[in-house]
C-alpha cells in the first residue's frame, strides 16, 4: 500500500500495524547476548537452508544453531519462536529462510550473503554483536535492512536495528520514575564491566535530565564490591545518609558479593531506595534482604508469559527468554508485508516513530538503529517482583 506523502505512509503504518491486533513478543544478560538462564531442553537444530512457510517475500533468519551449550540452545527456541509466529499469523505472505552462522562472524558473513544472493528483503537475526557486525557489512552493501537480536549498541547503524533489550531503556526508565516518586540524590555502585560502562553513561545523563543529583559513583571490579562500598559507606549508610537512591546494575552472579558488603557498611534499603536494571530480573536478586523495596525497569511480563504458554503447548518445553525477539521479528515482518506493499522493509517504514506492540510490549527502531521500548517498573517484595508503574501502551515523542 503506497501513501501520498512520508507523514501519510507513517499514519497509515501506524493505524494498520498497530491496529491490526498484531502481538508480537524478554531479560538478557549484560552484553552476553544470551538469556541468564530458562534454556531448558531445546529442540534439535534446523538443518541448514530450512524453509518455513511459502509465502513470496523471502526473508532470512540467522541464527548460531550448530554453536555449543546455551548459543544453540537459545538459537533453536528462537527458530521455533519463529515458526510459532508464523503459525499464528493468518494467512501470511512470507517465507523464512533459516541460516546457520556457527556462532561466528565468518559464518554470519556467509550466511548474509548466501541469504541476500537467494532474494531475502530482510535478515533477521543474527544473535551476537560481532555475527551482526559481519552480517550487517554485508546486508548494508546491498541495500538489504537487518533487524537483529544483539544489545550491544555498537553494532546499530543506519539499516541494522536492534531488537535486543537495551540497558539504555531501563536506565531511563528506572531514574525517572526515582525522580517522580522524590528523590533527589543519588549514588551508584557500578561494576568494571563493559555493561558497566554502558549503564554509567547512561546514568548519568538520566540523572542530569531528570534533575537528580549525583553525589558519588564509585567502580569496582566484577565480584569484588568491599572497597567500593566501603569508600562509599558514608554516603549511603548511617541515620542521616547524603544519598535517597542507591543504583546497582549489579548481575544475579554478583548480587551476594554486593550485598554483605552494603550489609556490612550499614545500608539501609528502606532510607536509601536501591534502584537497578532489567539484570534483576531474576530469583536470587529478588531473594536479597538488601534490595527488598528496589525499583527496576523491565519489560511487562504478561505479554512474554502468553507467548511462552503457546510456545510451551506446542513445543513441550519452555523458551528462552529472548525467543520472544524472533517471534516479534517474524511477526512484525509478516505485518508489514501485508500492509505496506512494495514499501514494506523501507527506512521511513521501519523507523516509524509509532512504533509496533509487541507482546513484551511497544517498541520503535531509531534511525540509528538502536530501539526504545516501553517498559514497566517493578517493585521487590518478599522475593517478588511487583508492578508499580505499568509499560505505556503509546510511545511519546520523548521515547520509551
């Protein structure tokens, strides 16, 4: 379907995608690009050069199906995703090409253009940042978009966008709604990490935004937090502490280390608000004495728990985490091949600042090739995660 004009095509995008009932549907670990856990028992991997559906418009999913441990594994739920997608949708006008990249950039590269030169439009996938890269350098020379799995915003530029869940969402999201609720001055405890790093930056340029001040911010490395809380001790601990928030995008595997040492620096969660990220989404964190009463910003869940029933009753196992990403990809392909016509996969189309619901929720591609999404936060009670501030169901002009 072909608009007059670029604001009539993006309205029409957003009224029949949107519209249409369209459910297309995660949390990863820091820059792993891979679930912190739930692989549970995949189904074996598809053979090279697979099809699924019959549809005209080819589209190709690359996937490191024949890597080891949980890259095959997450790969082989996110290939059924893909297929469950298709299942659902009515009538689709597509046909999945999988690809299997090893786990490599050699095998993306191969792949990207073993897809492109059989007629794929798109490529969806692949999951790791330097398989994207690789991918991506191919696709971009021949004018064919990649929508791909990675966090990892180094690897997003003009015509490659991430469907991966970023860090830099939930920062945003989880300072804000600090500021909202009152606070005012904020410390963070941030690990030597490359996900460290992302999250700082982002922290801090929340933090400024939002009017919160930052009255200290100390590193440490990965698994070895005393030091830190100890130089830290006296702004976040005592009756009268300098800090009312305390941000900790501290992983599952970290979160004990941290804890004894804010226990033992005498941190308080219910004067100092502890506040993190997506990461925490995850039983140990959830189980800590210290972090009872945190704030962090995540994907609505009820979306992701209706897809993983479906997948469940068809596959008899549960899904990764992030297989709702090839589910959303699959489906949101399929959606604009229906509605968009020859346009389907262009730029102004992809980018549509509408954005797309997906079952985790609604998301939009930047320009740039990064996303924002909407995302709820959530309350830690009694080793529970509780919403208290729901997913927008609408992407402003501010983002997510």
């Amino acid at each position: 379907m072909k608009a007059s004009s670029t604001t009539g095509r993006r309205g029409v995008l957003a009224s029949l995608v949107l519209g249409a009932g369209l459910m297309l549907s995660g949390c990863l670990s820091p820059f792993s690009d891979l679930p912190p856990g739930n692989v549970g028992t995949a189904a074996p991997a598809a053979p090279q050069g697979e099809s699924i559906g019959a549809g005209a418009v080819r589209v190709a999913l690359i996937l490191p199906l024949s890597a080891p441990g949980q890259a095959g594994e997450a790969a082989a739920s996110m290939r059924n995703a893909a297929e469950l997608a298709l299942a659902e949708f009515q009538e689709p006008d597509i046909a999945i090409v999988i690809k299997d990249d090893m786990g490599s950039p050699e095998g993306a590269r191969a792949a990207a253009q073993e897809a492109i030169a059989e007629g794929a439009e798109l490529i969806l996938g692949p999951l790791f940042a330097p398989a994207v890269e690789a991918a991506g350098s191919v696709a971009r020379a021949s004018g064919v978009p990649v929508i791909a799995f990675s966090t990892d915003v180094t690897v997003a530029t003009r015509g490659v966008y991430l469907m991966g869940f970023l860090p830099q969402n939930e920062v945003r999201r989880v300072v804000e709604h600090a500021a909202q609720q009152g606070r005012r001055s904020v410390a963070a405890l941030i690990p030597e990490t490359v996900y460290g790093n992302v999250v700082e930056a982002q922290f801090r340029e929340a933090a400024a935004q939002r009017g919160l001040r930052v009255v200290a911010v100390e590193r440490y490395p990965a698994g070895q937090p005393q030091s830190a809380v100890a130089r830290i001790a006296s702004v976040i601990g005592g009756r009268a502490p300098q800090a009312d928030a305390l941000f900790m995008p501290e992983t599952p595997d970290g979160v004990a280390m941290l804890a004894q040492a804010l226990q033992g620096a005498g941190f308080d969660p219910a004067r100092v608000k502890p506040i993190g990220t997506g990461v925490w989404s995850d039983p140990a964190v959830l189980a800590n004495p210290m972090l009872q009463g945190g704030w962090f910003a995540a994907p609505d869940r009820s979306g992701f728990e209706s897809f993983a029933q479906r997948y469940q009753a068809r596959y008899g196992t549960a899904p990764v985490r992030i297989a709702s990403l090839a589910y959303d990809a699959v489906s949101l392909a399929a959606a604009l091949t229906r509605t968009q016509g020859s346009q389907r996969f262009d730029e102004l189309v992809l980018t549509n600042p509408s954005g797309f619901a997906g079952a985790d929720g609604v998301f939009r591609f930047t320009p740039t090739g990064e996303n924002e999404r909407g995302l709820a936060v959530l309350e830690i009670r009694d080793g529970s995660a509780i919403t208290i501030s729901p997913a927008p169901r609408a992407l402003g002009g501010g983002g997510a």
